[in-house]
C-alpha cells in the first residue's frame, strides 16, 4: 500500500491540472469603458494571451516567471508536506494510546481536560497565488455542540491595467456553528450566518453557510477541511483542504484554497467573475 509520503505529491499534482488562470477582469470593480457591454461575463482567461510577436515574448517571460514562482510555492509546500508526515508517522510511533483526544468533550460521557469545555481556536494562514497573495485570520470558541467562529481575508492583487498599482478585496464572515458529528477523534460542523466582502468599487454583505471537519489521521496528523457558499447578492465559493499537525497547544497546517467570487454584474451591469488558487501554510493556537 502507498505510503502518505508517497501520496502527498500526487495529490498536489492533481490539484495542480485542475487550477484555473488568471482572472481578467477583477471582481467588485468596474470594467474599462471600451469592454463594458450589457450581460457580458468576464471569466478566466491564461495571462500568456497577446497579439503580437513582441507581446507573445514579452508575456512568455512574464508567464515564465509566474511558473516559476508556482514551482517554487509547490516545491516548499511539498516540503512542508513531507516534513508534516515524516514527523507524525514519528509522533505515532512512540505516542501511547492513552494520549490527549482531539476534542475532549467529544465522548456522550465528556473527558475533562484540565477542567475546560470550552474551546477557543485561533489561526493566521497565508497563501500564494499565482498573482498576487492572501493574509487570513480566523478565531473561534466551541463547546459541546454549539460554537461561534469569525474569519477575515485580505487578497492582494495586481491591477490588469499595467500600471503597477493593487486591487485589494477583503472577505468576512461570522458563523453560529453546530457539531453534527463529534467524537475525541474529530468534528463535523455545520455552520450558518454572514458574509462581507470589501471590493474595490462596492461592499456586499449576504447570508452563509459552510461545512467544516478536522480527523484525526494518526498521532498527531489531523486532516482538516472547509467548504463556504455565499449565495446573494454575489457569489462566493471557498473550498480549502489540507493537513495539521498538533504540537501543544500550537498547531502548524499546510494544504489547497481554491476561491471563486462572481458580482452578479451589480456594479457595473457586466460579470466579473474571479478563480483563485494556490498553496496555504499557517499556524494555529488551540486553549
């Protein structure tokens, strides 16, 4: 049988052909006179596209150095990666079986940790496009079932204007959440309430919903995942998948974000739509 060592590039290899390019024309913000037109959608398009003979040259560099810098992102995420398993296939192998669960009030008869049942989780997390980057923030508090959790995101983005400047777009939310399924292995939450996003030309704010899960793979190796819908007034679609490994209190995590956001063409009357891919690494504190 494979091992998760051998697993982990395949994987992200994987992820890799399925990653869409780069957006042209930017989400929240209004388009250039010469493109507007009533019901157009501006989708993904590969940023190596030119007229001429110059341009292609010139973009073909440009487009050599942004693979550069996604082989380079890939490369230490994978090192990241190997390192994470190697290190907790280690932890396995000399963890007894009476160590800390995962969730102490997971069990129907709760077991206490130092006499807390309530959780508080905090995480900072950064990501590398292939344009641009992301900052997040997110912390929660949880109990037995019911919980609550905020997170923040602030992307950087060049401008498609050639002027060197930056888009910013900011992303929040708010959520009540629930444990569907718990245990001192892992959780399953559901999760309801708000989003906002802070676009260059407009600020939504909508209903959201999401779904979140952490595992316990073996020893201190978690798998984790979360997935966000935000239907109206714009579309927001979040998905992020990846590994944990507990050290403490502390927690380092690696993995994938992939991000789509679509203004419904409320800002100017055309389609600006976004996809935004890449590798994530952050550290989290658990109390």
């Amino acid at each position: 049988m494979p091992t998760l060592r051998q697993l982990l590039p395949a994987a992200l290899a994987t992820s890799l052909f399925f990653t869409s390019g780069t957006a042209e024309a930017r989400f929240g913000k209004h388009s250039d006179s010469s493109n507007s037109s009533g019901g157009k959608v501006h989708d993904a398009s590969p940023v190596e596209s030119s007229s001429d003979d110059d341009d292609d040259d010139s973009s073909g560099n440009s487009g050599g150095s942004n693979d550069s810098g996604g082989a380079n992102a890939v490369s230490t995420l994978l090192d990241i990666l190997v390192f994470v398993a190697d290190t907790a296939a280690r932890s396995s192998s000399t963890t007894s079986s009476g160590q800390t669960p995962m969730y102490p009030h997971g069990r129907q008869e709760p077991v206490v940790r130092s006499g807390n049942q309530v959780l508080f989780r905090m995480g900072v997390e950064g990501q590398a496009l292939r344009e641009g980057l992301s900052v997040g923030l997110n912390v929660g508090l949880e109990g037995q079932r019911w919980g609550g959790d905020a997170a923040a995101t602030s992307l950087k983005l060049p401008t498609q204007d050639g002027t060197g400047r930056e888009d910013k777009i900011g992303l929040y939310s708010a959520h009540l959440t629930y444990a569907l399924l718990t245990s001192d292995r892992g959780r399953l939450r559901a999760e309801a309430g708000v989003a906002l996003a802070k676009a260059p030309d407009i600020t939504f704010l909508g209903p959201s919903v999401a779904l979140s899960f952490e595992r316990c793979l073996f020893g201190a190796l978690d798998v984790e995942g979360r997935g966000q819908f935000v239907p109206v007034p714009y579309i927001q679609v979040d998905a992020q998948a990846g590994l944990a490994l507990r050290l403490g209190i502390l927690t380092l995590r690696s993995g994938w974000r992939w991000l789509m956001l679509d203004d419904r063409g409320r800002v100017d009357g055309v389609v600006h739509r976004d996809y935004f891919s890449g590798p994530y690494a952050g550290l989290g504190l658990n109390l």
